[in-house]
C-alpha cells in the first residue's frame, strides 16, 4: 500500500481512539473539567504528563535542531531534560500541597491580591500562546506532507480535531487520551529509530548505535564531521554558539519548564501528595525514553541526507525528495546551472520561508523566486527532519505513516492540555475568582469551552505565521515562562517575607522586559529588523534565552521591592511554612 493509505489508516484509527476517550470521559464538573476529578492513577498521570510535555518540538523539532545545529542543539536537550528534574524535586510537591491546581491560583492566594492573579492570568496567557503556536506549526508540516495538503491547510484540521476532544472532555477526557498519544508517539519514535540504528551500525540500541562504528568500520559521528568539515560546515561536535548563550539557553529552558502551567496542572489529577511524586518519577522515565533518543536520530538523519542529495542530479533523487518539495518544505535552486544538488553552507533563500513560481524548472524543479547569494542551493525546514528520515533511509511505508501519526499526536497532546491552560485562566482564575464569584458550575464549564475555542483560533493563526522553527518558538515560551512565573513560585514557596508587592513588580519587570527582546530579535515588531541582528543581541544572548535575564530582573526587583514594603500576614507565612513540612505529606489532600 501507499504511503497516504497507510497513513489515512494509522492515524484513522488512533483518532478515533483519541475521540472515543474523550467521548467516554466527558468531563460532567467543573472538577473534571480542570483537573479529571483529582482520580488519576500515578501511573496513568505519569504517562500523560510525559505526552503533555513530549510536544512537537521533543517529537519534531528537536531532533531537526539537533541534525542541524550539532553540539549547539544540545542546550535543548540538556535545558528541557533537566528543567522537568527540578520541577519534579523542588516544586511539584509543595505546588499540589498547597492546594490550588492553576499558577495564577496559586499566586493569587499566596500573595493574598487579585492583582498578582491578573498579572499572573497575563502571563499564563503569553506563555500558553505562544507555546501551542509551535503546536500547530508541527500539525501543520505533518498534514502538509502526509495529506497532501498545504501546511496551512493541515493547521485547519488540526484545530478542529484539537477543540474537539478538548472542548468536550476537559482535563478528564485530555488525560485518558494522552496516556494512548504517548504510547502512539513513543512506538512511532522508537520503532524507525531502532531500523535505521540497524541498519546504519547493526546494533540495535539507537543511544549505542550513535557511537558505534558502520558498516564501512568508521565511526558514525566522526564519518558526519568528515562529510560536514569537507563541505565547508563547521564540525557536527563542535559548537559555534558562545558559552554564555549556551548557559542562559539552557537555564531559560530548565526554569522555564519548573512554570509551565500545562505541566504543573498535571500534578492535582491524581488524589495525594504521595501520588504526585510518584508520577512524577514515571513521567521522568517515560521522557527519558524519548529524550536519550533524539540525538541519535538526529545524527542518522543528518548523515543520510549529505549522503542522498549532495551532488545528486536532480532527475535521479528518490521520490520522497519531490514530494516534500511540494510542500514547500525542501526547496533546490540551481546556482550554478549543473543540474545538480549543492548542500553547502548558508541560506539558499532570503527570509525565513521560500517564494515559489507557479512554473516549473528545466528538470522539473519547483523554482525559488527568493534565492539568496550564497552557493548552497538546498533549503530544508528543519521541523521535516523525523519525519522525513524513515523515507530517507527507505524504510517500509507503514512505518513512515506510524511517523506522522506519532507526530500528531505529539502535537496536539500538548496543545489540548494548553487550551485547558487558557481556558481555566480566563474561565477560573479571571471570571470566578475576580468578576463572578457566584457563577455556577454550569456557567463556568461554558466559558471555559468558548475561551477554548477563541484559543484555537489564536493558536491557528500562529501556526500559519510562526516566528520559527518549531523548537525555537517554543524556547521562547520558556523563556517567558522563566522570567515571569519562577522566582514568584519559588519565593512563594521557599520565602515567608516575600509580599505581593515583590511578587506583582517582579512578574511585571521580567515578563515586559523579556517580551520586549523577544518582539525586537525575534519578531521584528521593534525597531528594524534588517538592522537587528545576532550581533546587537544584549551581552550575546540570544532571544532563546534572554527569559534567563529576565527571571534575574524578576527576582532583583521582588526582593528589592519586597524589603522596603510590609510583610505578608500572619496566616500566610504560616501557609508557607506548611508547605514545606514534609511530615504528613503522603496523607495531604488538597484543602
């Protein structure tokens, strides 16, 4: 059968898995609407937290990141990876104690003002936005391959089937359909990584199989430095980024995860205290599968695509080269007029995304109308790049259709528990907590349903129109992340003297200045952005990881602020040393 068939078939059935659960599980309360009743086994939990965090850029981008920057890619896995350890260990426990199963809710109490909830709703918002923006992007380039349709077509369908089982199940009908989108997405990972690992070393171990000699006896990563140095790329081991940027990358992504809000939301499903670190440590194991793999992936792909394009004329290259190109995801240009595929260093286009002509090259190509000056005459989008690889390496059809639908289901794991992530906020935390305290239940599920769906269509238009690849946007969620909601949850927890003056500046301070440097090196919207480039970045640092700044800003102003203002009352400092006495704890239920 055909690849299409194949994928109309797989990911048919797993999406009339995924909707028959949230059919099944249709949330009834507002209780399971937010947090699936507080039911969830530790086992269950762990393996939707693991889906709810494994988005597409673990699934589709960060192996692309890691193929094509080499060692700098390595601060995603290292800042992501280390991030969900000290959300798991430092906050987690005490969050889910305390009792209250949103960030802003949980802010706005500890610091005693609906103020600090408001800011703290904004910034749930900036972070949840832009997050499932990289989402659909994902949705969008897998559709657009495996569907036959464009890439904004395939954002189409992913919204529908997103605000589907969202809108109808809440967080109960998310979670059950997680924990099958993770067993979907971690086969569909594994499966075509295991082949190619075989295939590539003959060991069968794909974290091994890296590091493993092939079959002409060289080994794997010093065969990809040969290929890459001999182009005129710097070495796939060797870094180009500066030390400095590679820190404030990795600790945005690290802080960045410990406040996420669709990630500690996960924690108040399950009934106690106990319970949250167990699942915790499942969801750790279950990412780890996933993470310890993607770099190897990365390497396989990288060296195969060097190895089928390079100098290949363009009417001999496989089929699967072609029907990307329809895409708009792999685009070849042919500078110098030999018929043949130049990979070297540098853009093969002008901007971001390549312009075609309706017409049609020589040889067939599509042709670019954006072509840049330099030699290199392939453009590859690097969110293609798992997706791609299985037909690369020509594996069987049906494992390139399992692919895609782990993709989607990467994808839209993640932006379903974001949609919730927005729609408690406005729903709960905005409407409830602050304008309409009587509000029935019944009330409040609607609005959180159409605040969902208003999120959709957010969410849709920043899937056609990404700031960028998929990792990269979704770092800078991070980094928003990082700056506006860490140091409020850790000195909320760990800091009796810390008042809701701190806490409001602080937020304030590190949410403005971190979007502000995000809007002028990343989006353009300030200043030129001919002008603005990597070299007027502030000390270096990128605007993946300029949240690093801004949560040290953040945590500057709310101990600076906080001294000069009066302290917290006196039965708030008594909740936060309660908190944080460990005795009891197994038995805590949320109060």
């Amino acid at each position: 059968m055909s690849i299409q068939t194949w994928t109309f078939i797989i990911v048919g059935i797993t999406f009339a898995l995924y909707i028959g659960i949230a059919i099944w599980s249709r949330a009834g309360s507002t209780k399971e609407f937010y947090v699936a009743g507080g039911g969830v086994s530790p086992l269950a939990n762990g393996l939707a937290t693991a889906a709810d965090w494994m988005s597409a850029a673990s699934f589709l981008g960060m192996a692309g990141i890691i193929a094509f920057s080499g060692y700098d890619g390595s601060v995603y896995l290292m800042g992501w990876t280390g991030g969900y350890v000290l959300l798991a260990l430092l906050l987690a426990p005490y969050l889910r104690k305390f009792g209250k199963f949103t960030v802003p809710d949980f802010i706005g109490d500890r610091y005693y003002s609906n103020v600090a909830r408001t800011v703290a709703v904004i910034a749930a918002l900036f972070v949840s936005f832009t997050y499932v923006a990289g989402q659909m992007r994902g949705v969008g380039v897998v559709f657009s391959r495996f569907l036959d349709v464009e890439v904004n077509t395939g954002v189409y369908i992913g919204m529908a089937v997103v605000i589907f089982y969202a809108f109808l199940g809440g967080m109960k009908g998310i979670t059950y359909t997680q924990v099958a989108q993770y067993c979907v997405l971690i086969f569909a990972f594994m499966v075509p990584a295991i082949f190619i690992s075989i295939m590539a070393t003959g060991n069968p171990v794909p974290q091994l199989g890296m590091g493993s000699s092939g079959t002409d006896g060289v080994y794997l990563l010093d065969k990809l430095d040969g290929l890459m140095t001999d182009l005129g790329f710097s070495a796939y081991t060797d870094g180009t980024k500066s030390t400095t940027d590679i820190f404030f990358i990795t600790a945005a992504l690290m802080l960045g995860t410990a406040g996420l809000p669709h990630v500690i939301i996960r924690f108040f499903t399950v009934p106690k205290v106990k319970d949250a670190r167990k699942s915790a440590g499942y969801a750790l194991l279950f990412i780890a599968i996933l993470y310890t793999t993607a770099p190897a992936i990365a390497v396989f792909a990288r060296t195969n695509l060097m190895e089928t394009v390079q100098d290949k004329p363009y009417t001999e290259i496989p089929d699967w080269f072609t029907k990307w190109e329809d895409t708009g995801l792999i685009a070849w240009t042919d500078k110098n007029e030999d018929g043949k595929i130049q990979y070297l260093p540098g853009s093969a286009i002008e901007g971001k995304k390549p312009m075609f002509s309706e017409a049609r090259g020589t040889v067939g190509q599509r042709l670019i109308l954006n072509s840049s000056a330099t030699r290199n005459e392939l453009y590859v989008d690097r969110d293609i790049t798992v997706l791609a690889n299985p037909e690369i390496a020509g594996l069987p059809n049906w494992i390139i259709a399992l692919v895609a639908a782990g993709g989607l289901a990467a994808a839209l794991s993640t932006a379903a528990g974001l949609l919730l992530v927005i729609s408690t906020s406005i729903s709960h935390d905005l409407i409830k907590k602050q304008f309409a305290p009587n509000i029935s239940d019944k009330k409040e599920l609607l609005i959180a349903r159409v605040s969902s769906l208003f999120a959709v269509v957010v969410a849709g238009y920043f899937g056609i129109n990404p700031p960028g690849f998929v990792a990269s946007v979704v770092a800078l969620a991070f980094g928003l992340a990082a700056s506006s909601f860490f140091p409020a949850i850790v000195m909320g927890i760990f800091s009796k003297r810390m008042n809701r003056e701190g806490a409001i500046t602080g937020m304030i301070a590190g949410l403005a200045i971190t979007s502000y440097y995000i809007a002028r090196f990343k989006l353009g919207w300030i200043g030129n952005p001919e002008t603005s480039t990597a070299n007027d970045w502030w000390f270096g640092i990128s605007p993946e990881g300029f949240g690093t700044v801004g949560m040290l800003v953040n945590f500057v102003f709310s101990m600076v602020i906080s001294r000069f203002t009066a302290p917290p009352p006196t039965e708030v400092q008594e909740i936060v040393e309660n908190i944080r006495i460990p005795s009891g704890a197994g038995d805590a239920v949320e109060h």
